[in-house]
C-alpha cells in the first residue's frame, strides 16, 4: 500500500468520528468530508455541500 493509501486509511470515512476532546483516532476526513465539531468531545465527517441550495457531490 502507498503512502496515500495509507493515510486515506487513517482518515474517517462519511460520519465517523474525526476529533475531541479525548478522541484516540485519526483526526482527518478522506477527500471531500470535512472535520464537523459536533460539541467538545465529538467531531464527525460530513460531505461539504457544493451550494446552500445542493446537497454533496
């Protein structure tokens, strides 16, 4: 596995947790998701809407 493969696999995928407080695990989305603070202790991956009117590519 390359190097961005790895660190592909480190990332969350869409609504895993990806930071807080006490949060162990990567802290990064895969490409397209963003890093959502949700309250202190969690962060969760959402896709970045292209628009306000559109949902996520």
């Amino acid at each position: 596995m390359n190097q961005q493969a790895l660190g592909c696999a480190a990332c969350g995928r869409q609504w895993e947790q990806c930071g807080g407080l006490a949060f162990a695990g990567g802290k990064c989305c895969i490409p397209g998701l963003t890093c959502n603070k949700k309250n202190d202790y969690y962060h969760q991956c959402e896709c970045v809407p292209i628009s306000l009117f559109w949902g996520c590519q």
